[in-house]
C-alpha cells in the first residue's frame, strides 16, 4: 500500500504542477495540458479507490485474527452439549441446502431447518451467524453503512425512536433557595423506521461451488453481500423515503432539511474553496469534531485543483502514511460513485457531516431461495435473496450539503 500511496503523491504534484502553470501564466490550461492533467486525475482516483479497498481488507483481515478462533471451523463437538450440536447440523444442512437444494435433505435435515423456513416452505431462513456476518461483509464495502450507527431486529417490524430536537436553555444563575426558570424549549421529536423489502437474484456456477476451498455459505454471502451493498448504499444517498431508507442527498424534514444546504461563494457550476469553507464551519464544533466529507470522484476531480488564494494551500491533503486517510480542509473524505455529480446550478454536490446520526435498521429474519434446476442448462445454480431495512439521518443538524449556487 506504501508504494500506492507514494505514486499517488507524486501523480497529485504532476497535477498541480500543471494547474499551477497556467495559475502563474493567468490563462486556461492548453488542450493538451487538459488531458495530462484529467488523465492524471483520473489514475489518482483509480489508486484511491485501491487505497480503500486495501485499507478495507487490512481491517476484515484484522478482525477476522481478532474475532475467529479458526479450530472453531471444524468444532469439535462434544455429544452431550445439544444446543452446539443441533447448531453445527443446522448449519451443516443449510450448507447442502445451499449447494444441492430442498430435495437434497433427509428427514433430519428438512426438520433441522423447519425452524428457520417460512409457512410456504419455499424460502429459508439463514442461521443469525450467517446474517450477522453478512451485514460485516456490506458494512465493509460501502461508505455509509461503515459510518453510520445499527440497530438490528429479529423481525421486520417498525421501530420508533425518540429524538431530542431542540436543546434545553441555558441554566439560570440563582441562589441557594431558588431553582431557576422552567424551561420551554427542549423539544422532543420521533424517527419511524419501518424495514422495507428488497431483494436479489445471483448466479454461481456448480464448478466454483464443487471446486472452491470455500464453504459454500461464503462463496453466496459474499455474492449478496456485493449486490445488497450497491442497492442500500444508492438509497442511503438518494433514496426517497418511501419504500426505502431516507437518503443524505434528499432535502426533507425527516430527515436533512433544506436548512443545512450550503451554497455560499460557490459558483452555478463548480465548488470553490470559500464555499467548503462555509459547509465546514456551518457545522457546530461537537459534529465538526467527527465529520467526515463524501464527493462523488468528479467532484474529487474538481477539488484537486482548489486552493486558497491567498496562501496558496490546496484544500485537498493526500496521505502518504498507510492507515492515515486523505483529508479536506483537515477532515477526511471519501469518493462514493453514488454521490450526485451534476455540476449545475442548484444542484448538490457533496456532504460534511458526522454520520453517526445516520441510523440504519436491519431485519434478521432474511431468506434465501435456492433455484437448483433452473440454470442446469449453463451449469450454473441461482439464489434469490431477501433482506429488510431503513435508514435515515436523525439529526439535520448533524450534516451540511455542498450545494451550488443558483444560476444568476
């Protein structure tokens, strides 16, 4: 990861030196000096997305020493412990349930997971070891969902938690007998969260199932872990609400108002330094002290280039230490392929927020549907998956939206 790191350090000083050029020369950059300078951009982002992806697996690799007692794999179970037991078979036919289909099991098998199959008999129910891992496996690949706060329920059912929307007023100097004004002004709110279906369907072929070294629980999480993670993490951005969680780059009273979008001294078509500048500080300083950026890459791509124009300091600080993430304005950022990236007027662009105070409910009570004959003709055996949740942001002012200017 080191030598990434240094490569792209030294791609980020091409690019400046470029940008630089033309800044000293008081013109545009040439045609050709463009395509240096965004194919270089271009590499930058190719090795940021690399950066993470490493850093991300460090972490799983980590956890996985720190969590995984691997003799556990292949437990050796003692015959009078009937609840580990009965744990390991279930798991055991929910691997050749997996692999072959319902038509596979014996009768023991078929009544070790009645438990965990629903009235029709068509799905089946993972083991909550399988889910919770699962979830890890998403939590690792996207953005927000490794940032925010999880709650977990072992039924799809709604949840409603209580909110403190307004803070109480300042307490009163008094004397020793009196106790101060009643206070009017701390307000309490409430967030629903209702999980919301959605679902899934993967192709795995017989001879990766038959030939891999994986257990084939792992080589199907990890499928649905991938596909789940694209959906949830475009509806933690842009969903709307209604049959999907709430996303940051959605202006509702439920969730970021319209109040915490930040336009100031950006342009109708791109973001200048000042214009960070006042997203930053809009924000009060026990959310600034845990907020993190995320851009889509154009917008990264347009960061690059901003500088202070009275010293000179680029807004973008890339690292060079592994472990250490790159920063903006002292805060760090991540590129997200689901953040807007429509740079017009009016348009959002980017968010600063402590993302902590964005919740996430999932739902246990996932299934899976093996379709064992239906791909026989390309060898290959189908799953369809599906899972329950919601998020939302609970505090507006928690976040503030990069927006740009309206047109003049």
């Amino acid at each position: 990861m080191k030598e990434k790191l240094d490569k792209r350090a030294q791609l980020v000083t091409q690019a400046r030196a470029l940008s630089e050029l033309a800044d000293t020369e008081k013109r545009e950059m040439t045609a050709e000096e463009q395509a240096s300078y965004d194919k270089i951009i271009e590499d930058v982002g190719k090795l940021t997305g690399a950066i993470q992806r490493e850093q991300n697996l460090l972490e799983i690799e980590a956890g996985i020493t720190k969590d995984v007692n691997f003799n556990s794999l292949k437990p050796n179970i003692d015959p009078k412990d009937s609840a580990a037991g009965d744990k390991e078979f279930r798991k055991k036919a929910f691997g050749k349930y997996l692999r072959f289909g319902m038509n596979s099991l014996d009768a023991a098998e078929k009544r070790a997971l009645d438990a965990t199959t629903d009235a029709s008999g068509a799905y089946t129910v993972p083991d909550e070891q399988f889910v919770a891992q699962l979830l890890k496996d998403v939590d690792d690949m996207v953005i927000i969902r490794s940032l925010a706060t999880k709650y977990q329920l072992t039924k799809a059912a709604s949840m409603g938690i209580p909110t403190l929307e307004a803070d109480p007023a300042d307490a009163d100097w008094t004397t020793e007998l009196l106790t101060g004004n009643e206070d009017s002004t701390m307000e309490f709110g409430k967030r629903e969260f209702t999980p919301s279906p959605f679902a899934k369907r993967i192709k795995i072929s017989k001879t990766l199932i038959n030939k891999s070294a994986l257990p084939i629980e792992d080589i199907v999480r990890s499928r649905i872990a991938y596909k789940f993670s694209i959906t949830e993490e475009k509806a933690y951005m842009t969903g709307n609400g209604t049959g999907k969680p709430l996303g940051i780059f959605v202006a509702s009273a439920d969730g970021i108002p319209s109040t915490r979008d930040v336009s100031s001294e950006n342009t109708s078509t791109a973001i200048t330094f000042n214009g960070l500048l006042n997203a930053k500080y809009s924000l009060k300083s026990q959310y600034l002290a845990k907020a993190d950026w995320i851009f889509h890459r154009d917008g990264l791509k347009m960061i690059a280039k901003i500088k202070n124009v009275e010293d000179g300091r680029y807004a973008w600080e890339q690292s060079v230490q592994v472990g250490q993430p790159d920063r903006l304005l002292g805060r760090p950022f991540y590129m997200s392929e689901y953040a807007p990236n429509t740079f017009t007027a009016s348009q959002y662009v980017g968010i600063l927020g402590d993302f902590s105070f964005y919740w996430i409910v999932d739902a246990l009570d996932m299934q899976i549907q093996v379709l064992y004959e239906l791909y026989a003709e390309t060898n290959q055996i189908g799953y369809i998956a599906r899972k329950e949740g919601d998020g939302m942001p609970v505090m507006g002012n928690a976040f503030a939206r990069v927006k740009l200017a309206a047109s003049s």
